[in-house]
C-alpha cells in the first residue's frame, strides 16, 4: 500500500491542486482532473473532505439502477487505509493539515480528526450551508503569499465544532444505526475471556473487531451511555475480578492478575483498589463474610 507523505504527492495521485503551504492545504474538487478510483492508499496527514451529491460505488447497497447520493464529511488520519469508487457526480471541498500543524494546537482539535473514511457525517442543507460558508471565509485567507495561520486555525477550529455538533445530532437522530455497534461492543467484551487473556481488554482492540477507529467507538459509547468506553471496560473487568475472588478461593491474587491480563500482580491490586476501594485481599475477606 502507498502512502503519502506530503500534500504535493497526494493531490498530483488525486487530482488536485498543488498545494501554497507544507502545513495547510485547502481547495474545491475539479472532476475534470479527478480520480474517482483508487486502491487503498494512506497519507501520513489529517484530511476533512466535504462532498455533495456522492455516491460511493464501493458500498454493498450500491444500485446503479437506483443511486442515492449524499452530502457527507470524511476524515482521514495519517496511515489510515483508504480505498474509494466514487460517481462523478459531487462537488465539494476539502482541508488538510499537517500533523506538526495539529501537534501544535492539539487542543483546538477534537477526536473527529482521527475518525476513519467510514464512520461520516451526514450533513443536512442547513449543515452544509454552515460548512460551506466557513469554507468560504477559509479561502479568503488561504492565497498565495497572504496565507494566514492564525485566522486558518482558528477557522479550522470552528469547522470541527461545528462537526461535534453535527455529530450529536447524528446520534441522537438516528440510533437504530447505532445499536448494532452497542450491542456487538458488548459482546465481545462479554465473550473477552472465553479464551485466556494475554493483555487486558482496550478500546483500541474492540476498536479493530468492529472495523471501527477507536475515538469513534469511544463517542457512541459516550453519548450512548454516558460512561466512556474505557469506563466501560474497566467496569467489566473489576465485576470479573470480583467473580475471580468470591468463587476461586484456591486462586491467589497473582493467579486472578494473570487471568485478567495484567502483566503485574501489583499493577491489578492498585487498580482494584482503585475502583473499590479495598485491596483484592480485603473484598475477599469481607465476601467471605
């Protein structure tokens, strides 16, 4: 797989124009000049595309007889594989910035940066209206010559907002399309320990199973059940421990630390602890009351 290094290689691969700075790049799609096809490919950057009128021939309910385009925004992350079969049929517009760019302002940029190509925002016609518009104020400062960081990145901040917003009303509108990924998280981290544990449960393992990135995982977690994801687990893992110690009284803590997946004994007595309140010791002898 290939994988882009800079904006210039990228946009001569896709079709775009080439870029004004290292840091910052940004433009409207040309299909004339367009590659709507691609195997996966990876950049070694952050990518915010917004497109109008798409269609995605590469989906499962693609009907040619039948297309149903969509107005959406896609994130891509540096090494994240991403393949497309686009129509040529959208318009649009897209951002990219460098990673030194968003180390520098991390806290301007939310987890919908490190989204994959998969897990998009469906905009409405008011949404759009809105991105469009911030869009367009961004291309007033983005010239040759004349680019301003400070007024980018503080539009580029607004975009994400913007995009954390969208997406609450996303979830919170359609969650059926959801449920499946509740319940599927669920059950894998009840079937975690059908087989011996090597490590202990992540977000970022679950995260793979389910085809998913793992801040994406993590926010429908959240807004679904107001507890993080990694709450989540540490929740099952602790109702575990307590199973381990009431119903195995042969096994020491070593044992039951192993057993979970922890590489230290004492690493699992701090973290019960932690959640409990009591060492794996004392919640034994107060069950064994």
């Amino acid at each position: 797989m290939k994988t882009f290094t800079n904006f210039i290689s990228y946009n001569n691969y896709v079709g775009l124009d080439a870029p004004l700075d290292d840091n910052i790049d940004l433009g409207y799609y040309d299909l004339k000049n367009l590659r709507t096809h691609s195997e996966p490919v990876a950049v070694d950057f952050y990518r915010i595309s917004i497109k109008s009128n798409y269609i995605d021939r590469s989906t499962a309910d693609y009907d040619p007889e039948n297309p149903k385009p969509i107005t959406v925004v896609f994130f891509n992350s540096p090494g994240l594989p991403q393949p497309w079969n686009s129509a040529p049929t959208f318009d649009g517009f897209y951002l990219q910035l460098s990673k030194k760019l968003i180390d520098e302002n991390r806290y301007l940029f939310k987890n919908y940066l490190d989204y994959g190509q998969h897990e998009a925002l469906y905009l409405t016609e008011k949404e759009e209206l809105e991105i469009r518009t911030i869009f367009a104020l961004m291309q007033k400062y983005y010239r040759e010559g004349e680019i301003n960081y400070m007024v980018l990145i503080s539009y580029a901040h607004v975009l994400i907002s913007l995009v954390e917003a969208f997406y609450i009303r996303q979830f919170s509108t359609h969650p059926k399309q959801y449920n499946h990924i509740l319940s599927n998280f669920q059950q894998l981290l009840k079937d975690y320990y059908n087989e011996p544990a090597k490590q202990l449960p992540s977000v970022q393992y679950f995260a793979n199973q389910l085809g998913l990135t793992a801040n994406y995982l993590g926010d429908i977690i959240k807004h679904f059940t107001t507890k993080s994801a990694i709450e989540t687990i540490h929740e099952f893992v602790i109702k575990r421990a307590k199973t381990l110690l009431e119903e195995n009284r042969n096994l020491n803590n070593a044992a039951i630390a192993y057993d979970l997946g922890f590489e230290y004994p004492t690493y699992f007595s701090k973290f019960f602890k932690k959640n409990t309140g009591m060492t794996p010791k004392e919640y034994r002898l107060k069950s064994s009351k």
